[in-house]
C-alpha cells in the first residue's frame, strides 16, 4: 500500500487491516500514526 492508498483510507475513517509502517521518512510514520490512533479513539485495557 502507498502513503498515499493509506491517506484516502484514513481520510474516510477506514481501518482495513492490520498495518507495518517503516521507512526513512519519521514525519510521514509519525503523522500516519497519529491519525490511526486518533480513528481508535482512547483504548482503555482492563485486565
């Protein structure tokens, strides 16, 4: 999947699987991230 294919899914609040993110570029992996996390919403873990 490119940055871009994951940017339009994240545009449209999808989450169509599980993802690996690497690669050189921090900023792109930081912002992808923040925006999955921010789909999540507040994971809270209860044991």
């Amino acid at each position: 999947m490119t940055i871009q294919e994951l940017e339009k899914e994240l545009k449209l609040n999808i989450i169509s699987g599980i993802y690996i993110l690497y690669g050189e570029e921090a900023f792109l992996l930081e912002s992808s991230l923040k925006k999955m996390k921010k789909l999540f919403g507040e994971l809270v873990l209860r044991y």
